[in-house]
C-alpha cells in the first residue's frame, strides 16, 4: 500500500471514540475463544446483529449508494485468491526513495529516523542487510535499497520537537510493497503530537499511557476495501482480546464511510477501516483476523484474511489485512 491519506488521516481518533462510546457497544462472548458465532456478530449476547455479506467500497468510476435500509448497494467483494494469496516475489535489489508524510497534514517530515527492515519483519535492533537506517532530509526523504515488490516493514522512532505538530510519536507499519522499479518513491505515515493531542479537544479522550493502537483497513483480492467485515484480535497467549467497558480497557472501532469513527458501527464501512485501542504491549504479537459472509446466501461467516502484528507501547501499529494467505503467519488458519 502506497501512502493514502484520504483513508487513514482520521484513524487516531477512533482513540476518543473507543473511551466517549465504550458502553454503546456490548463486550461480546467473553470466553477468549473464537467460533463461526463470535465471527458473524456483534453485540451483547442478548442482542446481536447479524452481518451483511461482505461488499466493495466506492471508487473513481462507480459510487456505492445507500438503499431503503441505508446499506451501500456495492458490487460484491473478491475473495478469488482466499486461502492460496501469498506474499509478493522479491525481486533484485533497487534504490528507491523513501518520503516520510505528516499522518494527518501529508506534509512532508524532515529530520525523523526510520529503521526500514526490508523482510519485513520488526526487529529489535537495526542489522543489515535485513534493516536500513534513514533520517528524512529537509525534503523529508532519504535513498532507501531493497528487494524490488517485496513486501517491506518500518519504524518510526519519536522525535522531540518545539511544538507538538513537530514532535512525532512513535509508528510501526507492516506489508508494504517496495516498488518495481529503481528511481521510485514509496511515502511512510509520520504520528504528530498535535494529531493525537486532537483526541481530547474533539472529544475529551486520551490514549492509555504505554499501549498501542493498532490501525488499519480490510482489502479484498483487488485491494479494494471491504463492507461488512468484523475484527477479532487475540493475544500472543492465543486469547480474544475483548472489549471492555472501561475508558482504559481495549476496544475495537470502525468508521462511517468517509474515513471518520463511529461510536455504533459494528462492522468496517466502505472505507474498510479498522481501529484497535488501548492494547497492552505484553499481549504482543497481536493476530488479527477479518471475518464475514461472502455471499447474501451464506448463513455462516468465513475468515477472510489474517495477519500478526508486533506492537510496542505508546506507539501506533498499521496493518492492513489482505486475503487468508497460505504463507500465512503460522499461527493464522489454513483452508
């Protein structure tokens, strides 16, 4: 995934919404187990909600508009490589330019030290030839060298700055595709204080003090995102991570349509986007797996895709969730 700003600006403050809106929505099955039940619903026991089938979000050439219910009338969504998609091919190493972009202003970010692990996986330390260590110039890039179309990882460390819009928080993105070609430019999310400091002012809320946000969007074969997906995230003990009723516990979000949370959605909009909060680092690696009905005539919701994360405290992890892959990470399912 390129840099899109449209889709994510606004994914931090789902922070706020999880505390203001944490009694609207019910905790669900709390026995850290998932089943074909958990999947297709959400809500309280007493009262829960079926899922759509899942659908494709707007695009460039054809709008999704609501019908009588007010649910988009999309075109349905394409799981054709569910369960035999796998990681891109790495080709020869290239050069490429890495541009770090403001989370929320898509400025450009000058001075921000990135580690850049080119096998994606998130290490402590940064070791060549797995990991690149850049600062962003006063254009806010730095030369990067990798496998070309291989999937990379990155991290953002924070910075101190005079004001809180040049102070940057600390980030983690996974599965990024490196470009095809020498010369290219691929762009990386950069946290603002000023972004997170928006939590309270829109909404009275702030991130529990160290643990992470995870944040994302659901993408079908097509890389279009996805309606009607719910989220089940799980420890590295294997268990569900549940939603609670308290401002400090975890809670799962997702957004209106138009990249903004909602306090009552229940599963991801035409957006396809996702919001973890308030994930203590000792759960950490975090799997997330996306679930839904592929069709109006399935009764039973099916894993759609499934994806491990490594978190870290006060930082922000993005991760979007692709088609079940059976390369997968070893402890996703396998068809």
């Amino acid at each position: 995934m390129q840099h899109q700003q449209s889709k994510l600006g606004w994914i931090l403050v789902v922070v706020a919404v999880a505390g203001a809106a944490a009694a609207t929505v019910g905790c669900g099955d709390d026995d850290g187990m998932m089943t074909p039940t958990d999947a297709g619903v959400m809500g309280t026991d007493a009262g829960e909600v079926m899922l759509p089938s899942v659908k494709r979000g707007p695009t460039a050439a054809a709008g999704c508009l609501p019908d009588a219910m007010g649910l988009p009338t999309c075109t349905a969504s394409v799981y054709t490589n569910r369960g035999t998609n796998t990681v891109p091919t790495p080709g020869a190493a290239i050069d490429y330019t890495f541009t770090v972009k403001d989370f929320q202003t898509d400025d450009t970010v000058a001075g921000v030290m990135v580690q850049l692990f080119t096998n994606n996986v998130v290490a402590d330390t940064c070791v060549a030839p797995d990991c690149l260590l850049g600062m962003s110039d006063a254009m806010g890039s730095f030369m990067a060298h990798g496998p070309a179309n291989a999937w990379y990882a990155y991290r953002m460390l924070p910075k101190m700055g005079p004001t809180a819009a040049a102070t940057v928080v600390g980030s983690v993105q996974y599965n990024e595709p490196a470009p095809a070609m020498s010369g290219s430019t691929v762009e990386g999310n950069s946290v603002s204080r000023a972004t997170l400091n928006l939590i309270p002012t829109v909404l009275g809320f702030r991130q529990q003090m160290g643990t992470a946000i995870i944040a994302g969007a659901v993408r079908d074969s097509e890389n279009q995102e996805v309606f009607g997906a719910v989220i089940r995230a799980y420890g590295s003990d294997g268990m569900l991570i549940v939603e609670g009723e308290a401002m400090a516990s975890p809670h799962i979000r997702y957004f209106n349509g138009d990249s903004f949370p909602s306090p009552t959605a229940m599963f991801t909009d035409v957006d396809g986007l996702y919001a973890v909060a308030n994930i203590p680092p000792d759960r950490s690696p975090i799997r997330l797996e996306a679930w839904g009905r592929l069709t109006d005539a399935d009764m039973t919701p099916v894993i759609l895709g499934c994806e491990t994360a490594r978190i870290f405290g006060d930082t922000v992890t993005i991760i979007n969730i692709v088609p079940l892959r059976s390369d997968g990470p070893a402890d996703c399912p396998r068809m």
